[in-house]
C-alpha cells in the first residue's frame, strides 16, 4: 500500500529509532475503524482514508495506491528525547498544549485520540475533498477533566470502535462515551444556544478495579481486568449469545419460559464475570 504525495518509510535501523529526527516518516501503528482506516506516520501524525476502490484507489507496480487521505490536525507533535530540545517556541507550546498522541480510536464518523499530557482530543470525518477544507481537532474537556471542579487532564487511554469509546483514567477511574456526545460537542462549537451534553456512562463495576482493556461491540462490551477476570456489560440481544450467557431457550438464566423471554436485556446487566479456571462459573449482578 502506497500513499499519493506523502513521503514515509516502513522499516528502520534500530540504532536510528533512538531520535525523532531519524525516525520522521516512519509507520508507527494502525487502526483500523468501521469504514475507514488510519495509520500514525512519525512527523505527519495521524492519518485516515476511506476505502472507496472506484474513486480513491489505483494499481501501481502491484501495490494499491491511496489517492485521498487526510492528516488528522494536532497530532504531528513529537515529544523531544534525552539531550533534544524543542526547535522553537511553537513546538514547545504545542508540547504543552496539545502533547504527542499515545493511542487512538476510529470510530464510524470520528477520530478520537488521547496525548501524553492527558488531554483527550475529537476530529470529525468532515472535509471537502475539492478545497481541501479540513475541520479542526477539538479538545473534549468534559471527558478528560479530574472532575467539575478540577479541570486537570486526566486521561491515560482511550479505547473502542464503531459508535462508542471508553476513557481510562489515571485515576482508576473508566468512562464510557458515544458518538452523540462527540456531535453534540461539535454542533456547540457554532451554535447560538449550545445543547447540553449527555454525561458519560460511569459503570460502577468498572472503576478502580484493574480494567486494562475493552473490546467493545455494538450493543455490548467486554472488560478485561489485571487479575485475568473478563466482565461483560450492555444489551443481550435474544440468543445471540453477545454476553456468554447462551440463548434464552436454555432457560438458565431466570427460568424464563422461552416464549416468554425479553427481546432484550437492555440495561439490567450491571456486570458478569467468568472465572478464567472454569469458565462454567459466573456470577451476574443486575441493576432493579
């Protein structure tokens, strides 16, 4: 895969990863989204493209050639190492502001990125592709700050795909968001009289208690905690299975008659854990 008019190398000498200025244009990672992908280009930062084979991709020398892709703003800073220093004042200031990304998510219509200075930042799949008009990246204050009163950033992680993303705290706190909050973020920007913003989810089960990772689906989700226990949370869709719990017509779960059985079990179910030495064990706890 090859990139129209960007500049980039896929592999290094080790010895040469030890400098920022050795490693500019270097593919650091990727993620992948709904319908778009994205990849983190030393130096350029962040960038995404949609996969269109008509109109955005062509075949070169046996290599796919991606003819539109866009840098994703505030996410190029480079944190200097060891003996280095800033270059000039806007860097530094960028540094303190903004800092260098760690870890992103793409999600159906957004990016979502946290720095190393625990700040957490939004850019919208919104550009012109004929002016090259490009919308900033904004920063999501609500989400990031200790609390209401303390507005120091905070953020350690972010993870998630599709329409919702969980923030992990330095605290030990673990917030689950959506892509409405982000819309409702980015309509205030312009708007007369702004909306007020849906609070993030705060499932008690999750807070300070180890959660290293998220897998999350549509209507459901996963944790993974640093003790090796897997807790599960969200809609259980009628003998899909999402949670682990099996079908409905098991009648394990509340002895249910099948005929009888929700549709969904949506916001009942506050956590579920499996045992990791015998995955027949669990225990559920429900919101009534």
């Amino acid at each position: 895969m090859k990139f129209k008019n960007l500049d980039y190398f896929e592999e290094a000498p080790d010895e040469q990863r030890q400098t920022n200025s050795s490693s500019i244009g270097r593919v650091r990672s990727i993620v992948a989204g709904w319908d778009k992908s994205s990849a983190y280009i030393t130096g350029t930062g962040i960038i995404t493209w949609d996969f269109q084979p008509q109109q955005n991709l062509h075949t070169e020398d046996e290599c796919v050639v991606i003819q539109q892709w866009v840098a994703v703003p505030r996410t190029s800073y480079l944190r200097p190492h060891g003996s280095q220093r800033e270059p000039d004042e806007t860097s530094r200031k960028t540094g303190k502001d903004v800092g260098e990304v760690m870890n992103w998510v793409v999600l159906e219509h957004y990016v979502v990125f946290v720095t190393d200075v625990g700040k957490l930042f939004a850019f919208p799949f919104r550009w012109d592709t004929d002016t090259g008009m490009i919308h900033d990246s904004i920063e999501l204050t609500g989400l990031q700050s200790l609390s209401e009163d303390d507005t120091t950033p905070d953020v350690a992680d972010v993870q998630g795909s599709f329409r919702t993303f969980a923030i992990f705290k330095r605290n030990g706190e673990v917030l689950i968001s959506n892509q409405a909050y982000l819309f409702t973020v980015f309509q205030n920007t312009t708007a007369i009289s702004p909306r007020p913003l849906e609070p993030p989810k705060k499932i008690p089960a999750l807070q300070n208690s180890g959660v290293i990772q998220i897998a999350i689906g549509d209507y459901h989700y996963h944790a993974l905690h640093s003790s090796g226990r897997i807790t599960s949370y969200g809609t259980e869709p009628r003998c899909s299975g999402a949670l682990g719990l099996g079908g409905w017509q098991e009648q394990i779960l509340f002895g249910w008659p099948a005929d009888d059985a929700p549709e969904m079990m949506e916001a009942l179910l506050r956590g579920l854990w499996v045992d990791r030495f015998n995955l027949e064990r669990f225990e559920s706890q429900f919101y009534f």
